[in-house]
C-alpha cells in the first residue's frame, strides 16, 4: 500500500468517527426528560387519579346590620354540668291548712315572730283580712270590705299602719288597683288574746288610675312601692313615698308587659315578660339614681328570681334545669332540681332557697301554659342550698299519708326558716309546712 493511499482511508475513517459521535449527541440532547411523579404520603394509593382542590368560594361580605334599638346583653358561658348531688329523702314535716276561702295573698307583719299569729291574708271573693290562726281552725276576721274578685295583693307599711294595694277587675275587665290603710291589733294581743279584737275596721283609701296587670312592687322596707301605669306611648314607672305621697317618674318604656320586684334597696328587678320563642333579659333599675343596666340574658321563656342581697338571680328557660347566676363573679351554676323560679323562695341569707317542684310536669310549652292556667302541677317542696348544690324534699305529696296534690304559688318564709306559708293555685287555700 502506498503512502498516498494510507493517508486517504486514515483521513476517511477519522472523518466517519466524528460524524458518528456529532449524530450520537444531538440525538441524546433533542430528548425530553420526565418528572419524577410525586405520592401524596398522607392518602392511600388507589386506581384514580388525585383531583386538584376545587378553587375557594368567591368572599361574601354581608351588608351591615342596622343598629339595635336597645342593648342585649349577653348571658355568660355555662361551665360544664357538675355532678348532681343525691337528694336526701323527705321528713315528716307538718302541713296544715290555713284556710277555708280561697286567698289573694298574705304578709307576715312580724319577721322576728315565728308564730303564725302575725300571719294575715286576704280573702278572693271579698277582699275581707283575716289573721290565721298556727292551725287554722280559728281565723278571725278584721275588715269589713267589699272588693270582690281580688286577684293580686301588695303590702306596705308597717307594724303601726299597712298599706293595701288589691288588684281586681272591673266590669270592662280592666285591672283596677285599690290603695287602702289599715291598723292591726297590736302583736301582744294579737298572740296571747284574739278575743280582744272586739270590732270590724274599714281599709280606707281609694284606686289607683293606670296601673298595668301586676304592676306594683313594694321597697324592702315598706316605705315606698314603685308602679307601672299605662300611657299613650308605653308605660311609665313611678316610685311613690307611703309617709308623704310624694311621687316621682324613674322610667319609661314603649314596651308595656314587664314582670317587676322591689328586689335589693338599690335594685327594682324587671324583665319582659316571658314567652316561647321569645328571649328575655332582666334589668335592675336604681330608684335613687334612675339607672337601667341590663344584668343577664336568656333564651326562650326566660324567668328569674333575685336573691335578697341582689348577688344571685335563679332562673330558667322553658322550665329547663333551674340555674343561679352570680352577679359578682358572673358564673353561672346548674342546680339539681327542675322547676319556676315563681315557684320560689329565698331565705334571708341569700344561701338556701325553697321551691315546689313539679313531680312530673305534663309537655307542654313553657312557661305560657302554666300562666295561662292550662295545665297543673302536682308539686314536691324541696331546700336547696346554692352554695354546696346539696337538696332535699322536705314534703312530698305522700309524706305522712297526706296525699295532698297542690300547685304552689305565692311562697313565703319566716326569718328562721322554720315556716314556710304558700297558696294552692287551683283551690286558691292557703296552707303552712312547719319543718322540724
């Protein structure tokens, strides 16, 4: 092989090998290179693919609200239910029946006295007093009235002189509130010598223009009475001295049903009243200072009782588990027993509170059809101390064989605790429970 023809096939070949490798790379640089694809760790692997998370809803802003014509407050957080404490069975208690007329309310005139010789009620049908005797076989009669059909009784005053105020319908069926004095028999005689009271006295006094249904509340001390009368555009509540008459306007309100109490010196309790499907708030009004603050909310058929001192409200809604709200810490606490909180009564020490608790209330829709006298109750009284949440029945429908059934209404309770004085609400008598 000549030189010539060596250098000719060296030259080729180099020029072969390099086209070849040019060919190799731009091949392998034209291809694309695939994505790993990515397992969602938190989800199962299944046979359909994974959609994409649909895009978030466009953000609707609503249009403003108009302002509220009267703050509402707000009722404070619940805690948790604490456990329910096992009540302690009944004693044998003694319940005498102290009339034989139905009755429109009753005062004991003497908190330091437990006898029932300082008890006095009123008569229904004929707007009549009369002092009960401790076992109601011997009541004595001491007005001569004629105020028939009596439906609601107020007192004031004191032990020298009471005032009278008596609710009752006219004949356009319209309340009529009748104002009246009377000056009881001294408590001596009243206790060691019933026979001394030898004369009929006369309540003298006259009636009251505008007073709604209900719509009178007596101070602590009897010396003033605070009234909602009736105007063209709402009501209006005035507080009125029993001594000097005077009189002066502390509220008003286009709102025209109210449930009202003289509850503390400082505090005139009123609340809406209740319905089903209605919330409801109690406010205090100051009397020395015209002040109205709204103090706690409800849901439907609101109802509350203040305590004497003012510090605690017992309450409910459509007659559920019956609760304490404490004004000073703002807690709210579940109580074992189930009932009205009309149906109650504190003791002066703001600690202990009795109630008549329904045995088995009928369904119904509260607390409307109970007002409305449609359904009754058959009820147990129990002392329940708001503190420990400790209770106890201290009467029930079958202690002692009395078999009584009653829907108590209007309680009363002596200073010691010792007495409690209530009306039945279908036969309107007025019985005593003496504990021991």
């Amino acid at each position: 092989m000549s030189r010539r023809l060596l250098i000719i096939i060296s030259i080729a070949v180099f020029v072969i090998a390099v086209s070849g490798a040019t060919i190799i790379w731009i091949s392998v640089r034209s291809r694309t290179t695939l994505p790993k694809s990515e397992i969602p760790t938190a989800n199962p692997i299944s046979g359909f693919p994974i959609s994409s998370p649909p895009p978030p809803p466009p953000l609707v802003i609503p249009a403003p609200m108009p302002p509220s014509p009267a703050p509402v407050p707000t009722s404070p957080p619940e805690p948790a239910l604490a456990p329910i404490p096992t009540p302690t069975p009944a004693t044998a208690n003694s319940l005498i029946k102290l009339s034989s007329t139905p009755v429109a309310g009753a005062i004991l005139i003497s908190a330091s006295n437990t006898a029932l010789a300082d008890l006095l009620y009123v008569e229904e049908g004929t707007g009549n007093l009369f002092r009960a005797d401790p076992n109601g076989q011997n009541n004595q009669r001491l007005t001569d009235s004629s105020i028939p059909g009596v439906i609601k009784t107020w007192w004031g005053g004191n032990r020298e002189t009471l005032t009278l105020f008596a609710q009752y319908l006219n004949n356009q069926e319209v309340p009529t509130t009748f104002r009246g004095t009377y000056k009881p028999p001294s408590a001596t005689s009243m206790v060691t010598d019933v026979s001394t009271i030898t004369s009929l006295a006369q309540l003298v006094g006259g009636i009251i223009p505008n007073v709604i249904a209900g719509g009178i509340a007596i101070s602590p001390s009897r010396d003033r009475f605070f009234s909602l009368l009736e105007t063209a555009t709402g009501v209006t509540g005035t507080i009125t001295e029993l001594a000097t008459g005077k009189v002066r306007t502390v509220f008003a309100s286009p709102f025209q049903s109210w449930t009202i109490a003289w509850s503390t010196a400082k505090a005139i309790a009123l609340v809406p009243k209740a319905a089903v499907g209605t919330p409801g708030t109690i406010y205090f009004l100051n009397p020395n200072t015209n002040d109205l603050a709204p103090i706690l909310s409800g849901r439907s058929g609101f109802t509350a009782l203040v305590s004497p001192s003012g510090t605690k409200i017992l309450f409910n809604e459509e007659l559920g588990p019956l609760k304490i709200y404490s004004v000073r810490d703002n807690k709210i606490q579940p109580l074992i027993i189930t009932t009205l909180p009309e149906k109650c009564v504190w003791a002066i020490d703001t600690i202990n509170v009795y109630c008549a608790v329904p045995n088995a209330p009928p369904v119904a829709q509260y607390p409307d059809d109970w007002w409305q006298g449609e359904i009754t109750f058959n009820d147990s009284l129990w002392q329940v101390n708001t503190e420990t949440g400790e209770a106890r029945i201290i009467w029930s429908n079958n202690t002692g064989g009395n078999n009584k059934s009653l829907d108590i209404i209007d309680l009363l309770l002596d200073e010691p605790g010792k007495r409690l004085i209530f009306t039945d609400r279908w036969s309107g008598y007025l019985w005593s429970l003496r504990q021991p």
